[in-house]
C-alpha cells in the first residue's frame, strides 16, 4: 500500500512539475518531464488549463480534497486584503502543514498521519483532525508517550532537516523537544508552497 502511494505521489509530482515528496524531487532530478509515452512532447495548455493545473499544484502540496479547498477559498474571499493571499495563509495555518514545516514530520502524508493517529497536542490536548485550524500563540507537540518512538527519536535529532525547507520565522521550533509555537499568521511571502496565486484566484473566479 506505501509502495502504490509512493509511486503514485511521484507520478502527480511529474504531472504537475513540482516534487511532493523527497523520493519524486530524486526521481524527477531523472526524469524532469511529464509521465507517459508522449510526456516527453510538447504540448500547448490552453488558459484554463493552465490555470487548473496551478490550482492543482497548491492543492496537491497540502494534499487536501477540492471542497476542503472550496471551503478555505470561500472564507479566503471574506477576509479582508487579497483572497489568493489569504487562501495560502490559512492553508499554512492547518495542523499537519505546520507539522512539518517544524520538521517533526517528513512528508505532508506523514504529518497527517501523525495527527490522526493521535501523536499530537495542541495547548495540551490531542487534535487528530489534520485541517484543524492552529492559531497564533497556540504550542503543538508529540505527546509525551509517543516521544520515545524511533521515528519521533530519529525526527528530534534533525533527521527530516535535510529534505526540507528552511523554518519559517511565524513558528518558533524546539525540536529537540519535539514542540513549537506558532508565533503569528503566516505571510504569503514567507511560505514554502510553489504557486501562482493569481492564476488560482482566476481558476475560481471564472
């Protein structure tokens, strides 16, 4: 099961251009073009298309469903400031995103997977739900049983440090201790997402 939702991560990377996880950036470094027998040609994307795809990939790198997405959109457009901003910024703010951007966890799909088997606190109570909404000031940790766990060990240690990117300076990460606090609301600017949000703005505006 692990080794048909690699294979198949890796083949979305490549549909989409873009490395979801450390295994399709190795795999892409390869292979740097689309999958199939004609991903090699060339092809022109029409305006939808290309704006489909740009929602895709932001999609993707949270790996969340379309009407999660819709939802984050919907309440992105009643924010104040620009909605393609605010919809990048709440999505930073779900659970298993910060989850690792701390570097406790290695994937997306392995930070959720931490979150709903119930590895994780917040203010000191078990959340499993990974869209779960953290909000500023609020401290994320492993609960303490879970701390002696080989793959919590390996992750205090600095272990998941090297496929990813640098920690954002909205969270303040004791990784040692396998804790952080989320020290404000996200700027666009500041995260680590690949996406033309002006394209995914259009997409849904259409």
């Amino acid at each position: 099961m692990s080794t048909h939702r690699s294979r198949k991560q890796v083949r979305q990377s490549r549909a989409l251009g873009i490395a979801l996880t450390p295994k399709a950036e190795r795999y892409m470094q390869r292979r740097p073009y689309r999958p199939g027998e004609h991903g090699r040609g060339r092809t022109k994307d029409s305006d939808y298309s290309v704006r489909l795809k740009e929602k895709q990939r932001l999609r993707a790198q949270y790996g969340i469903r379309e009407a999660q997405m819709r939802r984050v959109w919907d309440e992105a457009r009643r924010q104040e400031g620009l909605a393609g901003e605010n919809l990048v910024e709440l999505l930073e703010m779900r659970l298993d995103a910060l989850v690792l951007r701390s570097g406790i966890a290695r994937t997306t799909a392995m930070a959720r997977q931490f979150v709903t088997h119930r590895h994780i606190l917040v203010d000191g109570k078990i959340v499993d739900r990974p869209s779960y909404r953290v909000k500023p000031g609020q401290v994320v940790q492993v609960k303490p049983r879970s701390q002696a766990n080989p793959t919590f060990l390996a992750a205090a240690g600095g272990a998941n440090r090297d496929v990813l990117p640098k920690v954002p300076e909205y969270l303040d990460v004791d990784l040692e201790k396998l804790k952080f606090t989320l020290v404000r609301r996200p700027k666009r600017a500041e995260i680590p997402v690949q996406c033309d949000v002006q394209m995914v703005v259009e997409h849904y505006s259409r």
